[in-house]
C-alpha cells in the first residue's frame, strides 16, 4: 500500500530489507534562534489563519501546533507552577482530563498537583466544562487563559477540554515532557500571559500507522498516541492487516494470527495483538480524546489470511507467506462455490472487530485489488461493505471503493492519489459524496509521510528510510502548502470529514524510523486539519509556522522523540 508496483513510471522497492551504507549526517540544527517579537500580541481575524508566533524569552520558547483561531500573548505577568499549585476541576469529565495532565506535570516538575474542586486560587490551573465555554459551541472548541492570576482552560465538552490541555503543554516550558522530575528552567515553571480562543476547522484529523508491513508492539502505538495528541489529531487508523502479516486476534479463525501473523516485510519477526492489546490501546486512546480506526484491507492485500486458510482461496490452495513489498497479486476468492466461506469469513471478522471497537467506523481497505476482475471486486465490495454495515458500524474505504454505486449509506471515501488528481481518483472519490458520503483526504504526495525527505535521510543504524514513488521526496513545505478543499472538483467543504497523514512501513522497523519519517512533517498535516484555512487568494505562512515547528522540537527534544531537524527550520540548540 499504496501503488508500489505501479503500471506507470513508478518503481517498486526491493523486496528485501533496505541496504545499509553509511549514515550521512542529518541537517545540521541551525544555530540561530527564532527572533524575539517587537511586539508580545499576535491576533488572529476570526475565521483567517491565526499568526501564532514563537517567542524567545530566556529559555522559553512559547508557540502553539495547530495554530489556534485566536492567541494573544499579553504584556502582563506570567503564570507560575509551583509547589502549592492544584489542578482544580468543574463539571463533567473535567476530573479525568486534569488527571491525565496531571500525572506528566508531576513526572516532569515533581510537584504534588493534586486534583480537587473547589475556588481555585492564583497559584491554581482551572479545568472548566460548562456549557457555553467553547466558541460556537464547537465539541472540540476551548479557551485558555493564562496570567498572574492563574491558568483557566475551559470547554463545552471534556474533549475540548483536553485539546485545550495540549495547548497548556505546549506554553510551559519543554522540560514537561521529562519522564522524571527535572530540574526547574530557568525563571521556573511558568506559562506565559495568554488568551486563547480555538476550535478545529474538520472533524476527524487523523494519523494511520501500518502495522502490517512491520509488526510494531502495544507500548510503540501508545507511545505514537501521546505523540499525535499533543498536536491535537483525533483518529488512529491501525492498518491491521495486509500480503505481509494479520495483526489482530479474531477468536472464530484463530490461524489468522496463528499463521498469518508469523511474517513482516524483509523476514524481519512478526507479531499481533491479542484482543487485550487491542483494548488497552483503544482505552488509552480514549483517555487522550482519540478514536482508533481498525482497517482490514480487503479484497486485495490478503495473502497473509490466504495463507491461513486455504478455503478462502479459489483453488483451495492455501499460498507461502509473504515477506516482500510487491501488491496487487492477493484476493479473496469471489466464486459461488467458495461463497460460504468467503461470507462467513467477512461477517466473522467484521462482528468482531466491531465488538472490539467503541468508535463509529471500520476501514475495510479496497485499494489495488489488481489481480481482481471488476465484476468479482464489485460483488466482494458489495458484500464485505454489508457485512460491515450489519455490525452497524460506518465503512470507511479507499477511494477505489467508489467504483462501486451500491455502498452502505454515509460510506466514507479516503482519496490517496496526488494533489493533483490522475486517472479516475477524483471521480471515484466524487462517487462517495454522490451517493450521500463523505471524503477524508490523503494526497500521497503531500499527505503520506513514509515518503523521503528531499535530504534522502538515514536513521541512526544507516538504514535507508522512506520511498519516493509518490512523485518524489516530500519536503516539510509541501506537506504544509495545499488546501484540502481545492483537490478534488466537485468535493467542496462540506463534503470533506478531515484529513489524515498515513505511514507505511516497509522500511520502518522501529518506532524510531516512524517517529523520524513523521516528525516534523506530521505537525503540517496537523494544522491543515485543525487551523482555519488560508483567505481567499492567500496561502500558508511557512516561516511563522517553521518558527513554532521550532519551538515543538524543544518539546520533542525532551520526549525523546526522534524527529528529523529538516534544514529550514530553526531549530533551538
């Protein structure tokens, strides 16, 4: 996934683990400092791109991701985090919220910060769910306040409130992140004087992680969602299943993982997630206000479930496993004599993970059945998107699925071709929407971060990272500079869910390859999906957004999160 073995004039990978050679140097972490701002107060016009600045105070770097609707850093005195500040929570859901802050607060200062109710004080941060808190009454909407006088994040919802939460995180000192209690920055703990007035542009902004290709553990997913958290991405969609590897336990055909797991891309060990793992990381996700998407990739992509079970192949022959890169050559089976199966097989799996999954949609994949007549992958569409829709769960597909006009009612369409649109992308895509649907967008040019950096980066093993096949290496500028809404004719604003920067895996084997190809490409994906668009006529800021992409890698510096420090960008030293 996606177009590896392109017809055209893309190249396919070698199926074998990418060559070493030796590691070249990364882009030099420029020493220059953002400039200070003349002036502390950037504003943002409602409804226009806010200038949400960095700014250098000492030590402290203050700047949000994604850029709210509305940031004003005021003249006044700062907030400071001390030893007798509380985490003072109101209304519903607002407990929870302030605990999960809480306990990376304390790990990193050290502090007691207790959770109570009650009058909260100047030394105090207030935690506020309560109608009317929200700009618009947006769900995810919060506003933040922040001076002598104490922090005061507050919402309509707990969701908003914990987005507004991840904003606090961003404006305290980047030492927050420290798993251990960390010596005080210079001038303390402190969040600067701010107003903050926010609220996401799109409802769903997600990040797709394949754990098929690479089989990667539970504690590497948790650790991808505290990651996206903090810039305010609500989706995890899972690529479960592909040729290479099964990765979730289904109990009514256990050789799914008892075969079809044993495989990873290049022979590297595989691996698959018990129903437990699944539920811890879909309970962790919920405590950070993120849906898991599960995707079983169907009816191509299926040789490791082909390899499980024989009866769901043609001729009843059950095929190798599969180690290489190659697509397009796996199917289910669409005949009439292997129906019973074939169906039993969809409607087990689908009923299951849907029993697993608390959020509203299933990814059933779609995508490069090349090796499937278009009459067989119309039917298998039909009837896998039933099967599905019975769990009474909504289908998410790639935008091949749109070639079929008999899709469950709201089936989601996620467009991976290029951001300008070739072959039939766009009109497949407009098939969803037609048919009362709607589109999540994914250009692969732009959108998939599995793609090199310009600077053909090396991980710290010398490994070669990332494909090119998506009309070359995508730079940090590229994956910040398009419009979701002028992609596809015919697909307006409405008709867009969000957007979602995906992550293949065939040369990612450790969460640190995913974390350097993600980072900081990812925070540009981030922002489309959240920060209000560009005005007519106008386009994205990549300076100002290169300095507050600056002031998150201090952050990610202490996270430990093994970002690539792009040349552009002036990183702090």
């Amino acid at each position: 996934m996606h177009r590896r073995t392109a017809p055209d004039r893309r190249r396919a990978p070698s199926a074998t683990r990418p060559a070493t050679r030796p590691a070249t140097r990364p882009a030099r972490r420029l020493g220059r400092r953002f400039a200070a701002l003349a002036s502390l107060v950037a504003i943002a016009a409602a409804g226009s791109l806010t200038a949400c600045t960095a700014e250098q105070n000492g030590d402290a770097v203050t700047g949000i991701i994604p850029a709210p609707t509305s940031f004003v850093l005021h003249e006044g005195a700062p907030f400071r985090l001390t030893e007798s500040s509380r985490l003072v929570a109101a209304g519903e859901g607002a407990s929870a919220v302030a605990e999960t802050f809480a306990r990376q607060a304390r790990a990193a200062t050290g502090f007691e910060l207790p959770v109570v109710e009650g009058e909260p004080a100047a030394s105090d941060l207030a935690f506020v769910v309560a109608d009317g808190e929200a700009p618009d009454a947006a769900p995810e909407g919060y506003t933040l306040e922040s001076g002598d006088g104490g922090v005061r994040v507050a919402a309509d919802t707990a969701t908003g409130l914990f987005r507004g939460t991840q904003s606090l995180r961003q404006l305290l000192p980047a030492a927050i992140e420290r798993a251990d209690a960390a010596t005080a920055p210079d001038g303390g703990w402190i969040v600067p004087a701010a107003s903050v007035e926010d609220a996401p542009r799109f409802a769903y902004r997600g990040a797709m992680l394949d754990v098929a290709r690479h089989f990667f553990p539970v504690e590497d997913v948790l650790r991808y969602l505290d990651a996206i958290a903090l810039v305010k991405l609500n989706v995890l969609h899972l690529h479960l299943t592909d040729d290479q590897g099964w990765r979730i336990r289904i109990d009514s055909w256990p050789e799914l993982t008892g075969v079809g797991a044993a495989t990873s891309v290049g022979g590297d060990g595989g691996g698959s997630y018990t129903k437990d793992d699944y539920r811890r990381i879909v309970e962790y996700a919920a405590e950070r206000f993120i849906t898991i998407v599960p995707e079983i990739d169907l009816p191509g992509h299926t040789n490791a479930a082909l390899s499980a079970y024989p009866e769901l192949n043609c001729d009843g022959v059950a095929p190798a496993p599969y180690e290489g890169v190659e697509v397009g050559f796996s199917s289910l089976c669409a005949s009439p004599e292997r129906a019973e199966a074939t169906d039993r097989f969809l409607a087990d799996v689908t009923r299951e993970l849907a029993e697993l999954t608390p959020g509203p949609w299933l990814h059933l994949g779609g995508d490069e059945s090349l090796s499937t007549s278009r009459d067989d992958y119309l039917d298998l569409v039909r009837r896998m998107t039933r099967a599905a829709a019975a769990t009474g769960k909504t289908v998410i597909g790639w935008h091949e699925m749109g070639a079929s006009r008999e899709l469950p009612a709201g089936t989601v369409g996620q467009y991976w071709s290029f951001v300008e649109p070739e072959g039939d992308a766009a009109e497949l895509t407009r098939s969803f929407v037609e048919q009362g649907g709607s589109v999540i967008l994914s250009p692969a040019d732009v959108a998939y971060l599995d793609m090199k950096y310009v600077d053909d980066p090396q991980n710290a093993l010398g490994h070669t990272l990332g494909l090119d096949w998506a009309k070359g290496p995508t730079t940090i500028d590229e994956a910040y500079l398009w419009e979701p809404s002028s992609i596809i004719p015919g697909v307006d604003e409405p008709d867009i869910l969000g957007v979602e920067a995906p992550i293949w895996t065939e040369t990612l084997a450790s969460i640190s390859d995913v974390e350097f190809m993600a980072f900081p490409r990812l925070t540009a994906i981030a922002e489309i999906g959240w920060s209000p668009a560009p005005a007519v006529g106008d386009s994205r800021d990549t300076e100002e957004f290169f300095g507050r992409v600056a002031a998150l890698g201090t952050h990610w510096d202490e996270a430990g999160i093994a970002y690539y420090p792009v040349r552009g960008v002036p990183w702090h030293e």
